[in-house]
C-alpha cells in the first residue's frame, strides 16, 4: 500500500462509515463507535494477510489526533450526550471500553470470525462459556490430556451443581462418538493438548457432535497455526496471557465466534458478572498481537531445533513434540496447522531425572505459563496440573512440560546439553 504524504486526507460519513479517500484502500466501519479495519480491494479480489491485519485490524489512525496505536482509554465512565443517549456506544467500563473493543475486533479477525468478546483471564473466559452452555444435568465431555484446571472447574465446581462429566481420548473420534449423549451439551478440545501436545482431528470430532456445541482451546496453537472455526468448531477459547500477549506482562482471556446469540450472551455475562479485561490488559495484548507471526515463527523454528536435540539424547524416553516425524500426531498437525507450535514435553526414563532437568537449566527459568518470549520448564504434575490429582488428567511423573522462547536457539540447545550432563 503506497502514501501520498502530500495528499490530504479526507473524511466523509456515510452510512456509519468514514471513508479514507487517499486510496479508498481503507474504510472504518463505526459499530457504535467502536472501530474496525476493513481493508477494501487492496488488490483484485485480494484478502490482507495475517500479519497486516495482526498490526491493522482492530484499530485505525483516528481523523483528529492521528494516534498510530490504539490509546489506554482509561476510564470507568463515558459521558453522554443525553439520557441514555451514548456517545461512542459506551457508557461505563464493565460493560465496554475502546481500548478492549479493539482487542476484540483485531482477535475476531485473526480467528476469521465475526464476534470476540475479551475476558480477565483464560479461566474468566471459560468460566463463562460453561455457564452460558451447561445447565444442572447436562453433560460435558472432556479430553484425557488437559489443563488441570479445566478438570478442576468442571469436576470440582460445577460437578457440585450436578453436571456429568466424561474423560474421553479425543484423538479418537470414535471414541467421541461413543462418549455423547443426549444430554451432552459441551465438547471441551485442546489441540495440541497440554501438557502432551496430542493432536484432535477438529473436523472429524464435528461429525459426531450431536447436539453439543464444541469449543477449542487455540492457546497452544494462536491463530497464526490454526484456525478452529473454520474446521467447523462452534467457538474458540484464547488465554491472551500467553502467545498473544507474548511478553508474560498480562492477564487476559478471550472467546471468538461466529454465533450472533453467543455473543449477545457473552456480552450479557461480561456487564453483569464483570470479569472483563482492563484496558491497559487490552492494549498490552494489542501490541502483542502485531508482532504474532514473527514470533510464532521463531517459536516454531526454535522448537523443532531443540526438539531434534533432545530426541537424540540417550537421557531422554520420548519428545513429544508434533513437528516430530516420531509424534502421534504428526500428519495430522501437518494438515490441520501451518506449523507445530513452541510447546513440547519430554519423557524421561527416570521421574527423578525428569525433576532434576527442571532444576538444571539455566537460561530456561523454572515456572509456570508459556508463550513468553522466554523459554520456561516446569514439572506438571507438581505444578500446572496438580488440581487433577486423583484423576485420569495426572501426567506421568517422568514428564516435563518446555514452552520454548525465542533465545538464540545455540543457546537453548547449550542449556539443556548441560541440564542433561549433570545427570550423570
């Protein structure tokens, strides 16, 4: 896209829409004053790429000030132009705020869908989508490698309030298929999985869905690698927190939609319940985002090195890593996603040693989280996982889970060269 910088720039509203006249490239549809890029004809019959629209979409220079990046619209209230008569669309912060609304429209378009609505945290948001989904003596089915706690919210807290819950292998549509009942209501995926980054066929699993609604958790993967939606999921849960935010600085969660009436209903939840992303939350994960596919790249470069590193140690029982010829699920990652991701676990052949390594690394922090730009090693089930302690969910004690950051990848591979050497 070229600029005219001697050019002046013109407005005109029409229908909601400020028409940028420079190229007529470039329009801004106000959705009750709440901004998102639409690029128009950039070339013929031609769709923006990831990366254009994880630096544009959401947001656009404003016509007074020229702001490049979106501001920290922080404020609790807006004032209005009458009674109830909005300026903007907003009128008080737990119910919407710019600097979020942008968030939300840039997540929607990434995710190729209509509607994103951003949360406090990951769990806020999944928190929300059970309540808008299950009701007392429906039945949920959830894969047997998860988040622990997944397991600890459904099994725990809402089991409480007579909720079924099954544990199915969700690599295996079959036994999907056999899992659903009646009353199933929700299909909860993770693919990759965590802490195993086991591979679920998304479309295959849609196939015998029966009357749940399937939601995907898409942490792992961003939406640089996979897009759940288009594979026919109903709705995608994000933890901001982690790829998106990418810097380990923010808190953050996310649903994204194609349905109209879920997001009328996480809007709903949002202003009554208030587990709503802050603004400066919102913008940290704003610029996150634009640098997405950049870092994803270096993430999946770096991971696949270190992969193949540690596969080749005598040490090490297994990497589970889908870039992996070796991986389960490696043909299958090859075509549901554009690349394997920065996550992997690896198996030891000792679960002493397992814990050992996580306290050997040096340049690899000990801790929880992921998709920082830092590389992280914890231990799973004496950490990230020990909610589902008791269950089928526990990983194996000789199991760590690495989140690999984008570091000179020489210098990763030399850290757990050592890690591993002090073994002996």
């Amino acid at each position: 896209m070229t600029h005219n910088h001697t050019m002046v720039r013109k407005f005109s509203k029409l229908k909601g829409t400020l028409i940028d006249e420079m190229n007529k490239n470039i329009a801004i549809t106000v959705w009750n004053g709440q901004l998102g890029l639409e690029f128009l004809d950039m070339t013929e019959n031609r769709a923006p790429g990831f990366s254009s629209r994880s630096i544009h979409a959401g947001y656009h220079p404003d016509p007074y000030m020229g702001s490049i990046n979106v501001p920290i619209y922080a404020s609790t209230t807006f004032q209005q132009d009458g009674l109830a008569q909005l300026r903007g669309g907003f009128e008080y912060g737990r119910v919407a705020n710019p600097t979020v609304r942008s968030l939300e429209l840039t997540l929607a378009s990434l995710e190729n869908a209509e509607y994103a609505r951003c949360f406090s945290s990951g769990m806020a948001a999944v928190d929300t989508l059970i309540r808008i989904i299950v009701r007392p003596g429906d039945h949920v089915i959830l894969g047997n490698d998860a988040y622990g706690g997944m397991y600890r919210l459904l099994h725990h807290d809402y089991g409480q309030w007579g909720i079924e819950l099954s544990i199915v292998d969700t690599t295996d549509a079959s036994a999907v298929a056999a899992a659903v009942r009646e009353n199933t209501k929700l299909i909860w995926l993770e693919t990759p999985t965590n802490p195993a980054t086991n591979i679920t066929d998304i479309a295959e699993v849609v196939k015998h869905k029966g009357n749940a609604q399937i939601v995907v958790d898409n942490t792992f993967a961003t939406p640089y690698l996979q897009n759940p939606l288009d594979l026919g999921a109903d709705h995608i849960l994000h933890s901001t927190t982690k790829y998106l935010g990418g810097h380990s600085d923010v808190l953050g969660g996310a649903v994204v939609t194609n349905s109209a009436e879920m997001d009328e209903r996480l809007l709903y939840f949002q202003g009554n319940v208030g587990a709503v992303s802050s603004p400066f939350d919102a913008y940290l994960t704003v610029r996150g985002i634009k640098t997405l596919s950049v870092r994803m790249d270096r993430h999946c470069s770096n991971a696949q090195a270190v992969a193949e590193f540690l596969e080749s140690r005598p040490e090490v029982k297994q990497v589970l890593y889908p870039g992996l010829p070796s991986h389960p699920g490696h043909e299958l990652a090859k075509k549901q996603m554009r690349g394997f991701g920065g996550m992997m676990s690896v198996r030891f052949h000792d679960a002493e040693h397992a814990k050992q390594v996580c306290l050997n690394t040096q340049l690899v922090s000990l801790a929880e989280s992921l998709g920082g730009v830092e590389s992280l090693i914890e231990h799973p089930q004496n950490m990230t996982h020990i909610s589902a302690e008791g269950s089928e969910l526990v990983p194996p004690e000789d199991l760590v889970r690495i989140s690999i950051g984008i570091e000179d990848v020489a210098d990763l591979i030399a850290d757990f060269e050592q890690a591993l050497d002090a073994l002996h």
